[in-house]
C-alpha cells in the first residue's frame, strides 16, 4: 500500500512539474512570437496555480489515508497477536 501512495504522490507532482514546464515554455513562445497574449498567459497561469493547489491537497488526502491504513494494519496485527 505505501508503494502506491508513492506512486500517486509521485504522479501529483509529475504533472505539477509538467505543466508549470508547459505554462513557461508557452510564455516565452508567446514573447518570441507575439501568438500568446498575455490574457492567454494569465489565463495557463491561473490554470496552474489551480492544479498546484488540487496537486497539495490530493497529496493531503494521501497522507490521511495512509495514516489511516498505517493504524488499521496496527490494529489488525495487535488483533492477531491476542488469538
């Protein structure tokens, strides 16, 4: 289970990291080329400041859930001591 959690949390930021990549390479395409106005740029921006804050709390939520199967697995394991 821990495996997966590092694979979703790994996942979250790839596509943090690809898209901020993304926004950067648009703005200086945009200012090489005059194609991107700036309402565009703000718009990419905007888009991922908003997925950078959705990347933090899905990795919130990762974390809560495996603490969450951290104490099952516990309880299980001590349940299965007492038989």
């Amino acid at each position: 289970m821990p495996e997966e959690v590092a694979i979703l949390i790994l996942v979250g930021m790839l596509g943090g990291f690809s898209l901020t990549g993304l926004s950067m390479i648009l703005k200086a395409r945009g200012r090489r080329h005059g194609e991107v106005s700036r309402e565009q740029v703000e718009r990419l921006t905007d888009a991922v400041e908003t997925l950078h804050d959705q990347m933090y709390q899905m990795r919130d939520s990762v974390a809560e859930l495996h603490e969450r199967v951290d104490f099952a697995e516990r309880l299980l394991t001590k349940g299965e001591g007492q038989n």
